[in-house]
C-alpha cells in the first residue's frame, strides 16, 4: 500500500442525488452513473447480502457517494466515510492493516475466490476500503468522459 494507490475519498448518505447536486453547484463535480446492486457480503456477523450503490465522481478529486444502508457500516454519517485505495493483494493488505491494530467491518469475495474489497477500521477511526487492482479497467467507466 502506499498513498498513491489513493483513489477516491467515500461519503455515505441518505440523499446521494442532493449530495450529488451540492458538490456540483459548490465546486463543479460531475458524476458517473449509479452503479451496484444487490451483492454478497461478509460482515463481524456473518455473510449478508446488501444492495450496495454508489457513483463515482468524473471530476478529480475522485469522490464516491454511497447510498446508505441502515444499520450497517455504511449507515449515514457526517463528513468522510473512507478512503478508498488500489490493492495489489487485497488479503496480504487487509493482514498487515490487522497486525497494526485495524479491525475488519466488512469482505467481498470477487470471482477469482479472493478478496475483491475489504473495509477496515483503525484506532484512530480512519476507514480505509482496499479494492483489488484487478477490478481498475472496470470502475474506469465509471468516472470515463462521457459516462
């Protein structure tokens, strides 16, 4: 891991299209599509499945506005939800965050059979979402121009 993999800072709302529309009348963000859907998580509790939906920002510095999910991790909150970084090995990045101490809120198991994401906690209350590098080319479209 290291800071350059940093590729979007995550915000959790109840109202993602008035969020959208206050970024873009402040400070002239443009956004991709909606995207996501019902996928399969791992949570402290055990596996759920979730409907998960976000867009991206077009407009760098990259922003992603989740759709919050009450009584979840991705519950609405006020200011930054997490930072969100390219991973390399996602199980090899979350094991190191652990041994120093963050603990681990939420696992997605991508196609290959290994992490696809991870969400994890520091002491500090930093958030940091690790997503396999492998999923790059395809979150590409939706911050593409024209998307």
């Amino acid at each position: 891991m290291k800071a350059e993999d940093l590729f979007h800072l995550g915000i959790v709302t109840d109202d993602p299209e008035s969020t959208r529309d206050e970024f873009t009348a402040i400070l002239g963000y443009e956004w991709g599509p909606e995207v996501g859907g019902t996928l399969p998580v791992t949570l402290p509790a055990g596996d759920r499945t979730l409907d998960l939906r976000c867009a991206y920002s077009i407009t760098e510095p990259r922003i992603e506005i989740v759709r919050s999910i009450p009584g979840t991790m991705w519950e609405a909150g006020a200011g930054i939800h997490h930072a969100g970084y390219w991973s390399d090995d996602v199980a090899a990045d979350a094991a190191e965050l652990s041994a120093r101490g963050f603990v681990t809120e939420a696992t997605r198991t991508g196609p290959d059979g290994g992490l696809f994401f991870a969400f994890l906690r520091g002491t500090t209350g930093l958030r940091i979402e690790l997503v396999t590098r492998a999923a790059e080319q395809g979150l590409q479209r939706c911050w593409g121009a024209g998307a």
